[in-house]
C-alpha cells in the first residue's frame, strides 16, 4: 500500500454548501478508499473505488478515480453540521498495509 | 453483527504498569489490525494479523506486544510504556473470511473500534 495525499489540510465552509476534497497517490493502486473520522473516535469507512471504476455514489458521497492522473476526489453535497470530522483516503495496491494520508480536516458551520 | 469492541475506553497507566487493550469483533473477519494515532495525525499501522499469524510487525518496539488468541479476539500487552506512547490506540478487522490461508490480494474494508485513549504517566 501507499500514502496518499489529501488537499486540502483544512476546509470550512458553511452547512447547506458542497465540499470538495482531494487525494493524489505516486503508483498503481488496486482499490481507494475514504475513511471519516469524528473527533477522537474510530474511523469509519465510507466507499471503495476499484482502480476500473471512475466514479461511485453514495448518498451524498460522490467518489471520482483518475488513474492517468493518480488522484481521487470526493465531494459532499448539501453538507451538514455533522459532517465536520476529518476524511482520510486509502490508496491500496495490494496486501494488508494502509497507509493513510495526513487527512483533510472538514468543518461545516451551522 | 457489523462492530468491532474495544475496551477499555480510556487507560492511564504509570511506566512501571503492565496493561492490556482488547479487541473483539464477531463478523469473521480473518485480519485484525492494531493503529496508533496520535492527535492531529493519521492512524499508523502497528501489527497485523492474518488467521491468527502476525503478518505486519512495523518496528515496533518490544514493550508492545500483541497477541491474537482466536479469531475474534486481539490484545495488545503493553508493559514499561514512555509518556511519548499516549495515543489514541484503534484496532480494526477486515475480510475476506473464510478459507484458511487463501491469498489475500487486496485490503478490502476496515471497520475500526471505537479506541483506546492512552495516557502514560
């Protein structure tokens, strides 16, 4: 597995507004995929993207892969207050090891 | 039954103390992780499991010490700990379950435990 980079560190935005966060990853991956965390708590997971898929939805999760460009991003439409945590992405090529990102820090204001 | 458990929520231990995080998870999975995360910073990987073997041992220093007595259950003994070692202590499990010693070729999804938040004193 590998590292990925999320940008940015830190996003504010106010409730009702979409956010957009971005990942980029060095080598081939087999599978990406985004974790949220809420303050001090485990993380959850919430989709996976295979490296033949473009895009995937989920609820108001939508999940974009570029391989040429080695990058992911994911948006969140209509966010809510409770949105606020921070959001990991995963880029996996294979076996055990996942390697998270620094995280991009979400904070919606109500 | 889709949880992982984790206890106890919170430790605080001094240097000299030997104490124990549990992990259990009844949903078959056959890889158990165990991450320290420290504030502001992602979780990094400590040790893995896989059918109850350590398959990932990322240098850690010996004072941690895992152990995985069946497939449901993973620890993590901690004895002579530094103040430097509080963190916040997550465990996870992920599939496929199933057949015994069959290729894993890619990490499929992790479901986290709620923590351990470590203090050493």
């Amino acid at each position: 597995s590998q590292q990925g980079e999320e940008d940015p560190q830190a996003l504010s935005i106010q409730e009702g507004e979409n956010a957009t966060m971005n990942c980029s990853y060095k080598t081939s991956i087999n599978n990406l995929q985004w974790y949220r965390q809420n303050s001090g708590r485990g993380l959850v997971h919430l989709i996976l993207i295979r490296s033949n898929e473009r895009e995937k939805h989920s609820g108001r999760l939508r999940v974009t892969l570029d391989t040429s460009k080695k990058s992911s991003s994911l948006l969140i439409t209509a966010s809510r207050a409770a949105d606020t945590a921070s959001y990991f992405c995963a880029p996996n090529t294979g076996g055990f090891k996942t390697i998270f990102g620094a995280g991009t820090r979400l904070f919606v204001k109500a | 039954d889709t949880e992982v458990t984790q206890t106890p929520k919170h430790l605080v231990m001094g240097m000299t103390n030997k104490k124990s995080l549990k992990c259990e998870q009844h949903m078959g999975h056959r890889a158990m992780y165990w991450y320290k995360q420290k504030a502001k910073k992602p979780p990094e990987l400590m040790f893995v499991y896989s059918y109850e073997k350590l398959s990932i041992n990322e240098s850690v220093p010996s004072r941690f010490s895992p152990e995985c007595p069946n497939s449901s259950l993973l620890n993590l003994h901690l004895h002579a700990l530094q103040p430097e070692d509080s963190a916040l202590y997550l465990c996870a499990s992920s599939t496929p379950s199933g057949i015994a010693g069959a290729p894993f070729h890619s990490t499929d999804t992790q479901y986290f435990g709620p923590g351990t938040r470590l203090t050493v004193l």
